[in-house]
C-alpha cells in the first residue's frame, strides 16, 4: 500500500466518526497499520505507532487539522489522547454574493461572501487564466469555474461546465420551494420504484437537499402519519393543498442536517436489516475512501474487502450494487442476494 492510500484510509475512517478516535482504534482497524499493530509482535507494533505518528505529522504539515480530545476508554481508568476530523473543514468555503438584506445561509459550510461587483471581474479572470492548457494554473482556474457556476450560476461559465447534478424539474422544484417556506401542504403523483407505480401523495414538505447528485424532498406523508424521503424528478402535478400559510408546523427537533449525511439507501424510518458483501479490488478501494459500510475485512484473499451495510431501504442499496456488475457479491442475508440476481436477471432480459 502506497503511503497515499494509507492516508486517505487514515482519513476517511476519521471522518466517518463524529467523535474523538483514539489511538488504538485507529491503528487497530485502518489498513496498512492493523495487519502489523494486530500481530501482537511488540517489535511491529511500535514500527506502526512510529509510521502513525510520522504520518499525522506529514498530515498536519500538508494543512489537516487533527483535534486532539481526552477521553477515557471503556474498561480503563484513565484518560488516553483521541483525535477527531471535522467535515467542514475538507470543505471548499461556500460562494455568495453580499446582499443588504442577507438571508439565511444554503449550506451548513463556511462561507466567503463576494461584492456583486467582483463577480463579473472574478469570472474573466478565471477565464483568462484557464486559456493556460496543460498547466497546473490552468486546470485550478477551470475547477475555480466550476464552483463558481454551482455556487452562483448567475455568474455563467457555459452550459457544459453547469452538468454536476441530475437538475430537479423546475416547475415541481419552485412550487415545493415555496411549501417549504411557507409551510403549506402539497398534493403530488409520486411514481415509486419498487412498486412500479405512481400514486397520489398529500406531503408536509419539511425541507429539500441536494444529496448524491439528486433533489429530496423530506416531509411528513399525511395518509400514513410519517416522515418520508422523496426523489423530486419522481414527482409529478405538485400543487399546494387548499389552505393558509403555515397551516402545520415542523417539529423543534426536526434538521435537515440530520439527512445530508445519509446515503440512498439510509433514507427511510424502515427498520435497518444488515447486509454484509463482498467488493472486488479496485472497486473496493473507493467504496473505503468514500466511507460507505463498516469494515469488516480490509483486505480478503482476493485483495477485495468485506464490509457491513445497515440497510433501511433494500431496493435503493440493490440499485446501488447493480452498476458494480459482478465485482460485489451479496454475503447475507439471503434474502438480499436473492434480490440482487432478481435485478441482474431483469437488466439482461431488458438488453436481450
């Protein structure tokens, strides 16, 4: 394992963990330090906390904030030194644009706020900068592009460099827009994938978010009395419900926070069932770095991983696992192995 992949294993298992990591976690369970710090050899275990220590320091170095908390483990009786990454701060700060009357914030991101008239400035800038092909200056200005168009699209850097998300229908988007804000229930057709229908919905629209390059909508679903996930491109003839404005109220305890870190598959109040799989190498390697599942087994015979999913919406982890072809295998339970040759049965009659 290259001393690249040792980091960014070192780093997505911190930030997979909203709480201080102590030392002995890390080195017990990151590959490329368990293997060594497991074997119970006294030798190769102070080797690892010697490659532990040189590489939190090249980290810091490079600009990587490690917060160091005391905690005391469990079972012990006294306090050991524990470390902790926050998310925001692998974060590119958020663009906007300096307004006299302000208004609440889009993102949970640091922000940089920006003159109107720096903008046009700040594009032809960039843009001129970017005419350097081939050069480490040019490629950054087309990434500062790049976020200057997702962040603020009125600054215009092309259609082409505006693709970075599925877009949400735009009519559906601004009617739900404005029930969020005001508080106002909504009707709607909502076509569901795994009953392959559509059927009507009345919705309290709590919030919207942006999450794996598609718009939810989170709201409360009045015929069954609970809060629910919606895709908004599965929604169709949105409408406001006859009423007044703020006509039900979003609990105190409700964040849409709560919701962003969540995968497809998590985005539902269904009962979790866990499922354990198999992925192959290289595949394996970026479901890691991206912090998907727990491991369970770093690295198998085959230079794959095993790794534990707490599943609350089967069917959207199943279309997760299709595109992966058959470099994932379904361990348990069977019930969801089952599925997932279901789905490739399906797909294959589709392309026959």
């Amino acid at each position: 394992m290259t001393k690249t992949e040792r980091w960014l294993n070192l780093l997505a298992f911190l930030l997979a963990h909203r709480s201080a990591v102590t030392r002995e976690e890390i080195l017990s369970q990151v590959a490329d330090y368990s293997g060594d710090w497991n074997s119970g050899s006294d030798t190769r275990r102070e080797s690892t906390r010697r490659k532990f220590e040189r590489d939190k320091r090249e980290l810091r170095e490079s600009g990587v904030v490690f917060e160091t908390h005391k905690v005391t483990p469990e079972h012990e009786d006294q306090e050991v030194e524990a470390y902790l990454l926050k998310p925001k701060n692998f974060y590119l700060p958020y663009l906007s644009v300096r307004t006299a009357g302000g208004g609440p914030r889009p993102y949970f991101l640091n922000e940089v706020k920006l003159a109107p008239d720096d903008l046009p400035i700040l594009r032809r800038a960039a843009e001129r900068v970017a005419q350097l092909e081939n050069t480490p200056l040019g490629a950054a200005a087309q990434s500062a592009l790049r976020k200057l168009s997702f962040d603020l699209p009125a600054v215009g850097v092309g259609a082409g460099e505006r693709a970075l998300h599925a877009p949400a229908p735009e009519r559906e988007f601004a009617l739900l827009r404005e029930a969020v804000e005001r508080r106002r229930a909504v009707r709607c057709r909502y076509y569901s994938i795994r009953r392959d229908e559509e059927a009507e919905r009345v919705l309290e629209p709590y919030g919207l978010m942006l999450s794996w390059g598609h718009w939810y909508c989170v709201a409360r679903a009045r015929e069954r009395d609970a809060m629910r996930v919606f895709r908004v491109d599965r929604m169709t003839q949105v409408a406001q419900v006859e009423g007044k404005e703020g006509d039900f109220a979003v609990p105190a305890s409700f964040k849409i926070a709560d919701y962003l870190n969540r995968a497809p598959w998590e985005l539902s109040e269904n009962k979790p069932v866990l499922v354990t799989i198999r992925i192959a190498f290289p595949q394996s390697r970026w479901v890691i770095g991206e912090g998907l599942g727990r491991v369970t087994n770093a690295v198998t015979d085959d230079g794959g991983s095993e790794l534990d999913f707490e599943v609350r919406a089967v069917d959207a982890f199943v279309r997760w696992l299709l595109p992966l072809g058959r470099q994932v295998e379904v361990l348990s339970p069977a019930s969801v192995k089952q599925q997932l040759e279901s789905a490739r049965a399906e797909l294959r009659a589709l392309y026959r």
